[in-house]
C-alpha cells in the first residue's frame, strides 16, 4: 500500500502539482497544458522522466481522456459515465484492466475499484481537502499500479475542481 499526498496552489495560473509519499519524499511531479485547446497533463518521475500523459478528447458529449505511456502509445481511455448524483467514471485499458470509479455527490471523495464496476476489488482511495489557498488530496493506493492511479486522480482533479480545464 502507497499513502501519498497531492498539493496545487488553488489561484495557480497552470496546473502543477508535487506528489509526495507519506514521508513527505517527491515521488511524482504532473504539469498541466497553459494554452492547448485539448487539455493536456504529464505525470513525470522527480527527475523529470516521463511516465504518462492524459489528454482530452474532443467534441464529445460527456469527458473522455486518452493516456498515453512515456513512448506516447496509447493505452487507456477514462470515460465519464452518465450519472444523476454520483460521480462514474470508466477507464479501459488493455495493459492495466478496467477500473470503475465512484465519487460521492460534491466530488471530494472517490473509490477506485478494479473491474467493470463497484463491486470489484477496491485499487485506491482518494480523498480532497482545502488547506488554506491550496488543494490537497489524500491517496491511498492499495494496488501496485501507483503512478497510473495517480493519474486517474489528476484527471478527476482536472473534471471536477479546475474552472481552468472546463
């Protein structure tokens, strides 16, 4: 299990954030695009490694994000599912499965399973907190696929608490 914790400063003019283990050790660095149309963030390692890149389709009726691995091949798709309250996200993937995401009604607090739905092994926790002019979240990953998850929750971070990504 990997407990880390994300941070943005909230009036931040792009999207930057500094993932860290519970140590407090950089782990993750995920930089977002300035001015593209299609909304794009990049999950590097601290050095500067690229890991994976998330970009948003375009001219779709509900968000869906392409990622991509470090050679740009593409091997996921996340998908907003239609949804009165809560929050459903799908994301297939040839090389990682499916996963089925589940947030609560404000969007603070969301459950990653793995699967075609809710009813799958839970993969990773992931909770929002506002700490003064920042965001922080928590993220409890139970599986061993830290770094894709933790893009998963850059993505959720970009669909429901950016006003720069809509």
């Amino acid at each position: 299990m990997g407990q880390y914790i994300i941070k943005q400063n909230l009036f931040a003019i792009r999207d930057k954030f500094m993932i860290k283990d519970a140590e407090g050790n950089p782990r993750f660095l995920c930089h977002g695009s300035l001015l593209k149309i299609r909304k794009t963030f990049w999950l590097e390692t601290p050095s500067g490694a690229p890991l994976f890149t998330a970009k948003r389709k375009l001219f779709t009726f509900l968000p869906k994000f392409d990622i991509y691995d470090a050679q740009e091949e593409k091997i996921a798709t996340l998908e907003v599912k239609l949804s009165a309250f809560v929050k459903k996200i799908r994301v297939e993937s040839e090389r990682y499965g499916s996963f089925f995401i589940r947030g609560g009604v404000v969007a603070w607090d969301f459950t990653v399973y793995s699967g075609e739905d809710d009813g799958g092994v839970v993969c990773a926790q992931i909770s929002k907190r506002i700490f003064n002019v920042r965001d922080a979240y928590s993220v409890d990953i139970y599986s061993g696929k830290e770094s894709f998850i933790m893009t998963l929750c850059i993505i959720i971070d970009a669909l429901y608490h950016s006003n720069k990504s809509r």
